[in-house]
C-alpha cells in the first residue's frame, strides 16, 4: 500500500459494511492498509458511492 500511494495521487477505500452500526475494521490487510488511505468511506449502496466520487473528482478534500 505504501508503494500504491506514493505515486498515487489518492487512495480511496470503500467499505461495504462500513456504515453498519458498531462497524469495526478487523481484518488484519485491511487495518494494516488503512495508514495509507486518505479517505475511507461507506460503500455500502450507490448512493454512498457518490461520496468517493466526489473525492475522485476534487469537489471534496476529506
């Protein structure tokens, strides 16, 4: 991931259980990704795909 996000110019990751209520992210790969992911968001419905969207397309800085 530290090599992915170096020459990138952000990394997204979506997570399709993330807006689960009492959501934690356990899995070993992906906790030990997520210090080189700029924006984790909820993946959950294409509505919540439009938040990385944005991102993507510069109209959001978080």
């Amino acid at each position: 991931m530290r090599r992915l996000h170096r020459p990138a110019h952000r990394v997204i990751r979506a997570g399709p259980i993330k807006a689960r209520p009492g959501y934690a992210l356990l899995a070993a790969g992906p906790a030990v990704a997520l210090p080189s992911v700029d924006v984790f968001v909820e993946g959950h419905s294409l509505a919540a795909l439009e938040r990385p969207a944005a991102v993507v397309k510069g109209a959001d800085d978080a």
